[in-house]
C-alpha cells in the first residue's frame, strides 16, 4: 500500500513537473531577479551564446514571445522577462515606469557579457531608458515604443469601469482599439492567438502603465547622447500616428541607428511574420556581437 502510494504521488509530481517545463517552454529555465525595490522578476531563459533580453508590451507576458524563442536560442542565450505585475512577476509596490527601467536593468546585471536588448511597444520604452542606466545594454532594438504617446486618461477611465463591472474583454478590446490603435482585423487575429486570455486576465495592470506613460516626456537632446547601436523596427501599417512620430523622432536623434519597416504589417508582426521577425533582428545582432 505504501509502495501504490509513492508511485501515486511521484507520477503526480512529475505531471506537474511536466506542466511546468511546458508553459515555461521547452528546454528553457524560468529563474528570478530580485529588483532594486525587491520586486521579484521573473525571466525565462534558453539557447546558448551572446545575450539577448526580451522585453514585452502592455497587456500579457513574456509567453507572447515563446514562439520565437526557438529561433533565437540558434544563436543566443534569449531571455524573456515578465514585467512587473505580469506573469510571473510581482506587482511590486507603488508603481512606476522608473522601476519598470530599473527592473530591465537588474536582469540585464544578471546575464553575462555584453546584453543586447529587444524591447516592444511600453517594453521599448523601458529598454530605451535602461540603456541610459547601464553600459552593458548593446545592441538595442525598438518596436514601436510609445515615446510620444497622446494621454490616454480617458480611455483608461473606462477601461477601469469594464473591469469594475466584470467586462475584462472589453476593456482588453478598448485599450487595443483606442490606445494602441490596432485595427479590428488585428484584433480578431489576437483574440484567436493562446495568448488571448493571459491578456485579459492581467488587463487590470495596464491601467497603472497608462497613466504612468502619459506622464513620460521624449528628450531629444538626451537620445542624441546614447551612442548604443539600435535597430529601430515599424510596421508599415501601424495606424497609430504617435508610434509613427516615435520612430522618426529616434531616427532623427539617435547618432547609431538602422530602420527596418515591415511590409504590410502593424504592431505585431512577431505573431504574424515571426521567421522574418528573428531573421531581421538575428541580422542586426550578429553584425555587431
């Protein structure tokens, strides 16, 4: 009876195991950093050579970049942090976007050498910034971070009041629509994508960042300072005006900087042209590693 028993709960342990190693992803090992403010980061890691960090955008986690993870682990050691509040990622205490900065640069601390850096949408602001606060960010690469973005206090408003009133689809809905300004094709494509429902469970979140991003000025002069090579990444059917004016202010500020736009896409195109993706990126990287 003994014996039945640990077999019962070893075959119990493993399937757990076995569950983990699948959302954390195959073959990669999920740790934590401990940030300055002691907010605990979560950052899933595989693949082996130069590092790269991955830093998402607002609604979901670092499991949006598990697809593409495989394609970078060919020629790096690619980590993909969760930020704070999302994942497996503490909230932390009282928020804001200079502990979100802070958070990039204690994991960037954390990985070896030199730490090349892909940040997406609000995940490129915070690697922007961080680049400003450690000399181991190098190479940078940006998709579309909202550095100029409008203030967002009125739709947020009503994003709190959906989600105060159990309608956390629609508030994922009306930040994708009005905030990020994705078209409704765009939309629908997300919704059918795994990650849909991580999206509308950390939705909540998104409220503090907005708020937070509406208070955040671009300097001009201090970007004309960072001498980091960066990629800058657009798609070409990005309707967001603010994302548009973001790019061309970096192109015209940063002194070392590449654009590369994506035909035909939006704010995505990791989700829907992921080889290109990595290829465009692998490209940039490998030319300066």
């Amino acid at each position: 009876m003994f014996t039945r028993l640990v077999l019962i709960f070893a075959f119990a342990f493993i399937c757990g195991v076995a569950s983990f190693a699948q959302q954390a992803g195959t073959g990669a090992k999920v740790s934590f950093v401990t940030s300055k403010d002691g907010t605990r980061i979560a950052v899933e890691c595989t693949g082996r050579g130069p590092s790269l960090l991955i830093v998402h955008g607002g609604s979901g986690d670092r499991r949006r970049w598990q697809p593409l993870m495989p394609l970078f682990a060919a020629g790096f050691k690619v980590c993909a942090m969760d930020r704070r509040g999302h994942g497996g990622s503490e909230r932390g205490g009282d928020y804001s976007l200079q502990r979100e900065f802070e958070d990039v640069v204690a994991v960037v601390n954390t990985l070896p050498g030199p730490v090349s850096v892909l940040g997406h949408s609000i995940g490129g602001v915070c690697a922007f910034e961080a680049a400003f606060m450690t000399k181991k960010i190098s190479p940078l690469v940006l998709y579309e971070p909202p550095l100029q973005d409008l203030d967002h206090t009125e739709p947020a408003n009503r994003m709190e009041k959906l989600i105060q009133a159990g309608n956390r689809e629609d508030a994922v809905t009306l930040f994708m629509r009005e905030v990020v300004m994705l078209t409704p094709s765009e939309i629908e494509a997300m919704r059918s994508r795994p990650t849909w429902a991580d999206r509308v469970k950390s939705i909540d979140v998104q409220i503090r960042e907005i708020r937070s991003l509406s208070k955040y000025r671009f300097d001009p002069n201090r970007a004309r300072k960072l001498r980091t090579p960066t990629l800058l990444l657009k798609g070409s059917k990005t309707a967001s005006p603010q994302l548009g004016q973001a790019i061309r202010s970096l192109m015209e500020t940063l002194p070392n900087r590449t654009l590369a736009v994506f035909e035909g896409e939006e704010h995505n195109a990791m989700d829907t042209i992921p080889q290109k993706f990595a290829d465009t990126v692998t490209k940039f990287l490998k030319a300066r590693n």
